[in-house]
C-alpha cells in the first residue's frame, strides 16, 4: 500500500512519500515459559549478574509470568488505526518489538511482504537516551539486515516529552491521583515523579534529564504544585556501576524523615503504560515502603491510550507528512526529526565473565 502524502525537507524539492506506521516499543512475556527467554532477550550482553536476573523473573511469576505491556501496546495499535481511519489517513499501522513477539524482523518482513518501502515509526518512549532512542533504531537496522534488500526504511518520529497532548493527559493522570485525597489535606500532599533510572554515562550523552525534568515542571505548573520531585526506579545494572539517583525509595525516606510528609502521590512520568516496572517497583515495593513509613502513597495512572494522546500520536504523523505545526511546551521547544549522528550515543559496558 502507497499513499502520496508526501513532506519535502527544508532546502529540498524532493518529495519523501510514507506507506505506514510501524509502532516499535519493548515488548513482553505473555506466560511463565516465556519470562526467562524475554529476559536473556533483555539483557544480553549487558553486564547484569544472572541473579538479578532471576530476581526479575520472580517480579513476572507474581503476575503469572504476563506483562501488561504487550496488550497495552495491542490497545494503543487498535486506537491509533481508529484515529488515522477517522481523520481520513490510509497508512496501515504495524507493531514490532524489541525483546518479544511480535519481534522487529518478523514485523519488517511482513511489511516488506505487504509492499511498505518507507515507515514512519513511532517509539513508545517520550524522552531520548540510548535505551530509549538509539538502541531502538539499532534494532531497527539489525532486522532491516535479516529482511535484506526488501526490508522498508523506517523514520523516527519526534520524542514527545514535552508536547500539549502528553502533559495535558498527565496532568490529568496527577489531578485523579490527586483528587483520591481528603480535600483539606491535598495542599500538603508531595509529588514524585519518577523515570526508568539509566547509567549516568548513559544520561551524560543524551538529554534524558534535562526533558524528564521539563515535563514534571510542565506538569506540576498546569496544577500550581510548587513541592514536587524527580526519583528514578528499576535499575538494573551492577552496584558499582554509577546510575542516576535517587531512588524512589530514597526519596520515600527522604520525604518521611525530613519533610514528615503524611501523603505523596507518585507519577510514573517516565514511562507510556502501567508494565511491571510500574506494578512491581511502584505498587508492590515502593508501596509496601510507603506503608511501612506510615505515607499514604497514590500512584497515578500513566498515560496508556488515552484519547488525546492517540491524536498526539497523529499529530506527529501529520507534522512529517503534510507540514503540520510541531508544537511544544516550555522552553525547550520541540525535538529534532531526524537525529545527529552523534545522538544518544552509548557504548554499553560489555558482559563481564559468568559465574561459575
């Protein structure tokens, strides 16, 4: 399928037509037998002890060995295609993940089967690292090698970490949250925004920081919450490895011990939809810290598929294909199209030796 809805990059007469979306994201096990293969998946070739890795895999068995995030990201598939087929679009939408099926190659080759020659994809990541961009296009270009000749030419959309129609649901994702409390006490309550924590070398050659950071303030302005803070949660890596700091259960101490808060909401800010990473480090241990800490602890909702971020989603499409305007919140206005070639580079550390 070939749709003429072509964009001409600044300075050139060259029309560049897109036949599809491809939603690219991360992927997850979907029964007990599929955790340990997802993990190696994961982590291959990282230096992660393989007891952290088995301490991961135990996270999953509490959830029968299934990730939320495979059939949260079939729902955001269903309602993007809604969107686009409501607004007039004929681009066909593909999924492929990185770690689990439906895996990138096997995508690519099914678009390459269906005639796609040029994609625009849409990674479900708001902010640019590594792990969050370049390791995605990485991936990209190792299926493109399996397909071969036929395999399409896939574009990155723009990060979105500070466009009106993410903050605008978030806020409304803190407003809920916030609203679970008693009305008298809600001036007191404390905001965490928390982030996937990466190897400070890692944030060093990206702007991971600085976008998480803008997009709490952005939030945290549109509902006048002058108390708020940034934690990070779910690292992974080997303990004499720098990785960004605090952790949420740090600033969960921190709160209790130096601000005697009584109530804090947490707002999984860094992350699209409620995966393990939100239902095991945030609403089964930070929880159970916070309970122990006597804080009464409400975690927001993450953004999912939402509505108005779905039209996001199509607004992105239109800004590539038909020229439309690219707005942003804030300060740091909004994110290149096509990245440097220096952009979110990483040299992850090599695996060191397996134990015996």
């Amino acid at each position: 399928m070939h749709v003429e809805s072509p964009r001409a990059f600044p300075g050139s007469s060259v029309t560049i037509p897109y036949d599809a979306v491809l939603v690219v994201s991360f992927g997850g096990p979907e029964g007990p037998d599929d955790v340990l293969p997802f993990l190696e998946n994961v982590l291959r070739g990282k230096n992660v002890p393989r007891s952290r890795m088995l301490d991961v895999a135990e996270h999953y068995q509490h959830f029968d060995g299934v990730s939320p995030l495979n059939a949260q990201n079939r729902d955001l598939v269903a309602a993007l295609r809604k969107e686009l087929d409501e607004h007039g679009s004929r681009l066909p939408v593909y999924w492929g993940n990185r770690n689990w099926h439906p895996m990138l190659a096997d995508t690519l080759g099914e678009m390459a089967r269906d005639g796609v020659r040029r994609a625009l994809g849409f990674f479900t990541s708001a902010y640019s690292s590594y792990s969050g961009c370049r390791q995605y296009r990485e991936d990209i270009e190792r299926a493109q090698a399996v397909v071969g000749p036929t395999a399409p030419q896939v574009e990155k959309l723009r990060v979105f970490f500070n466009h009106p129609s993410f903050i605008g649901p978030m806020t409304e994702r803190v407003a809920a949250a916030l609203a679970r409390f008693p009305a008298e006490r809600r001036a007191n309550v404390r905001v965490i925004y928390t982030a996937h924590s990466i190897p400070t070398a890692m944030a060093k050659t990206a702007s991971y920081v600085t976008q998480l950071a803008e997009a709490a303030r952005l939030v945290s302005e549109n509902l006048g919450v002058s108390d708020y803070r940034l934690a990070y949660q779910s690292r992974s890596g080997p303990p004499q490895q720098p990785w960004l700091e605090p952790d949420i259960g740090d600033a969960l101490r921190q709160l209790h011990t130096e601000d005697k808060t009584r109530d804090v909401v947490v707002v999984p800010i860094g992350f699209l939809s409620d995966h393990i990473e939100i239902l095991w480090d945030l609403d089964t241990e930070a929880k159970q810290l916070a309970d122990t800490l006597g804080l009464n602890m409400v975690r927001a909702a993450t953004v999912g598929s939402h509505p108005e971020f779905v039209g996001m989603i199509r607004e992105l499409i239109d800004e590539r294909m038909a020229g439309a305007p690219r707005r942003a919140l804030g300060k740091l206005g909004p994110s290149h199209d096509v990245c440097p070639v220096d952009c979110c580079a990483y040299s992850p550390q090599p695996a060191g030796p397996k134990p015996a």
